[in-house]
C-alpha cells in the first residue's frame, strides 16, 4: 500500500513529517495524510519530488506500474497543465523539477 510506503521509506532516510513535506513542497499535514491513506491519490506534481525526497523513483513508488507494459520503461505517467495525462522521458520531468525547485528557492 502506498501510505505504509511512503511512512516505511521516510522513516528509513531518518526524516521526519515536516522534513519531508519540506523537500516535497507540502506541508506535514499533507505528509500525514498520505501516510493515513486519507488521500488515495496523490497529484502528478508531488509524486515526482516525493519520490526524489525518499531516494528512490515514480515508478518504485507506485510499484512499477508500467513493468506490464513493454517498451514503456523509459516513460512515465505525468498531468500536463490542462489536466491531461500524458507519458513522458524522465529527462523531461527532472527538467520540469529542476525549474521548479529553482522557483521555490
């Protein structure tokens, strides 16, 4: 289940709520309703640094989702502005992230 994942992995790097809601961009709150499972799905702008914060990728977030489907291990599953989803090189993402972060400084 991915709120006992994200507790698991969080613990694991020694980081508390709010250090990682600090790293993500959210707040503690957030972080604890994640945790909880209260929030079921988690937006497409926080899974990527979420899974940047513990260390690991989208894809060993979500229990690599797109194994089943081959040819497909280079992409992954983002909401452009409109809402829409679309599939995606990492590169791209990590791009998009690096602004982001940038902005946030």
């Amino acid at each position: 289940m991915l709120s006992q994942k994200i507790t698991e992995l969080r613990e694991a790097a020694g980081m508390n709520k709010s250090e990682l809601g600090r790293k993500v961009g959210v707040s503690d709150v957030t972080i604890s309703y994640w945790e909880s499972g209260a929030v079921k799905n988690i937006s497409s702008n926080n899974l990527v640094p979420l899974a940047s914060a513990l260390g690991i990728s989208v894809s060993e977030l979500l229990d690599d989702p797109l194994k089943e489907k081959p040819g497909l291990e280079w992409a992954i599953s983002v909401c452009d502005n409109g809402g829409r989803r679309v599939l995606t090189r990492p590169e791209v993402v990590v791009e998009s992230l690096k602004k982001r972060l940038e902005e946030l400084k």
